[in-house]
C-alpha cells in the first residue's frame, strides 16, 4: 500500500499507475486513528490487503467452509459464454480484484471468440496484487492488455477513464463489507460514472442457514483467524504504531437483526499501543473488541432497493441452486 510515491509500472501489455498517493499517508493515518480511539473501536477492512493479506485471503478462498468464492465462480462459468457473447468487445473494470480467478472465466469465455483485444482495468488498493495477477493473465491470454490501478476505489473510481462501452465486475460480495447506506452510495457514484449500456456484474451473498455462515468465518485450520488478525500489521506499518497480533483473539458470528456476519478481534489482556502518531496511548481492556469487518448477506428485497436507490435496470439475477450467492447484471439506460 504505497500512499506516498508516485509510481508507474510498465511492462509488455501491462501498466499498472499508483494513484493511493494523491490520497497521501496523512489522511491515511487519519482514518485510522479515528477509528481506534472511537467507541467501539475499529479498523476499515480494506486494511486487510497488504501484500501478506492478499496471499492470506487467496488461500481463504481456497478454503472448504468458505463457499462464495467456488459458488460465484460456479454461476460465471455458466454465464460466462453468453455474457461475452453480448459484451465480449467491451472494456472489462474489475474493483477489488484480488487474485484473477473470476475474471479468467470471463476472459477464457471473451477468448474463445478469437477477439483481436480486450482490455482488463483492475482497481484494487494493493499494487503488488494487480502485478502477479497481471503477468499471469497476459502469458494466459495473448490478446489481453491490461490497464491496471492502484487506488482506493471507494473514493477513486472516477479517474479511470474508459474509450469503449465498459462491464463493471465487483465481484465477492465485496459490497458486503459496507454499511447499507454506505453501499448504496457507492454503488449511485458507480452508476454516475457509467455510461448508456455499460453493464454492472454485482456479487452478492444471500441470506442461508446460520452455521454455513459461521463456518464459513471460523475455518478449522485459522487461516481466517491469521488474516483477520495481520490487519494489525498494515495498521503497524502505516502509523508505526506497537500492536503485537498475538495479544488479540479472533472473533466472528453472525449478527442476526443486521444480517451481517462481524468480524473483531478481542484483546486477551490490557494493552497499551504507543504510536508517534497518537496524541496519547491506546488502551484497551481486556475482552475489549476492534471491529475489523462486517460482511452483508442480502435477501431479493435489497436487490429491489439497489434498482431504486441506483436507477440502473435489473436484467438477470444469476444464482446458484440452493439460492446461496447471486451474479446481478445492471444496465445503465
């Protein structure tokens, strides 16, 4: 997460421009800060991606009590041939990427028309990420460039600029992770930005039984617990601050009334956490939690608000068999 220097990686058919800068590690710090002396405290999740983070939440969704990231992969690989069918020319925008796996089942689907280019922008916070993933994609497919951006999408997705009629992917149910408010607006500045007949790909994890949801948060092997606990170290590096990951215990259960599942950690002791960026010492009590994620699970209902709030046209919910994630296509008019 490089919030401090301009860079510029290009190589063949890839660039990839560091635009975290123009936010700058002040604001950053700021954030962040704000956020451990509220009450309750907490930490954005998308603090989470740090180059370690990355790797942590790839194998996470490798993982069998994590079903939405085979589930959606699931639905793309049923839709895919006739989504590229109609958008196969269209300039491809992915936010919050992470690895290539969603996408590739796209771009195979796009490649099999035997297209003269396609052109990938990825937007996602951690420019290490969009490097590995861009180098395998364009050895994968010869006809790929890709355009990609190190950004904090929820505030930078205007200044990507796109030549050609655009499909949005925000895959993973990544909207999840914002309060219904904060999604909405997101998703209004989304579709401010679109242009007529840009399509959103929008995935969304639906409501199901309480102990899927909960396994799918507690795997038994604590590779959820190990990410949920390296935001600590993103937090240590962006504001030099002394958190020790050991002294926190991972704790994540499903929020019935708010249908969401919370992600915290809970500190084991009292704590004190020095920083030369606090005004004064951080304390915190034993059994006092940081909030670190929330993860929305949606019903049909919300999908109706999204078409209200947004204006864009509902053309398809795509869903898996038992009903538990859905692949929503929104059409600008």
């Amino acid at each position: 997460m490089n919030f401090v220097n301009e860079d510029v990686i290009t190589l063949s058919r890839i660039s990839i421009t560091n635009l975290l800068q123009e936010i700058g590690p002040e604001e950053v710090r700021t954030e962040i800060i704000a956020g451990l002396n509220s009450d309750p405290k907490y930490i954005s999740s998308k603090y989470f991606y740090n180059t370690k983070g990355s790797l942590l939440f790839e194998e996470i969704t490798r993982l069998e009590e994590y079903y939405p990231t085979r589930t959606e992969k699931g639905i793309l690989k049923q839709i895919a041939p006739g989504l590229m069918k109609q958008y196969g020319t269209y300039e491809i925008i992915e936010l919050g990427p992470g690895d290539h796996s969603k996408i590739s089942i796209l771009l195979s689907a796009a490649a099999e028309m035997n297209l003269p280019s396609m052109l990938y922008l990825p937007l996602d916070i951690s420019q290490p990420a969009i490097r590995n993933s861009a180098e395998e994609l364009v050895s994968t497919f010869p006809n790929l460039n890709v355009e990609g951006y190190a950004v904090d999408f929820i505030s930078q997705f205007g200044p990507v600029q796109r030549e050609r009629p655009t499909m949005i992917c925000f895959f993973g149910s990544t909207i999840g992770n914002f309060e219904w408010d904060a999604s909405l607006e997101l998703l209004q500045n989304i579709s401010r930005q679109m242009k007529k007949g840009d399509l959103l790909l929008l995935g969304m994890d639906m409501v199901k039984p309480q102990q899927v949801l909960y396994d799918a948060y507690n795997d038994a092997g604590g590779v959820t617990e190990a990410f949920n606990k390296n935001i600590l170290n993103t937090v240590n590096e962006l504001i030099r601050s002394d958190f020790k990951p050991d002294d926190f215990d991972h704790l994540a259960f499903y929020n019935e009334s708010s249908s969401r599942i919370e992600m915290h950690l809970v500190a084991n002791r009292d704590l004190t956490v020095h920083s030369p960026h606090f005004s004064e010492d951080i304390l915190l009590k034993e059994g006092e939690a940081i909030h670190t994620e929330n993860a929305y699970k949606y019903s049909t209902g919300n999908i109706l608000e999204i078409v209200k709030a947004t204006g864009l046209q509902l053309k398809h919910t795509h869903t898996d068999e038992r009903g538990w994630f859905a692949v929503t296509e929104f059409l600008k008019l």
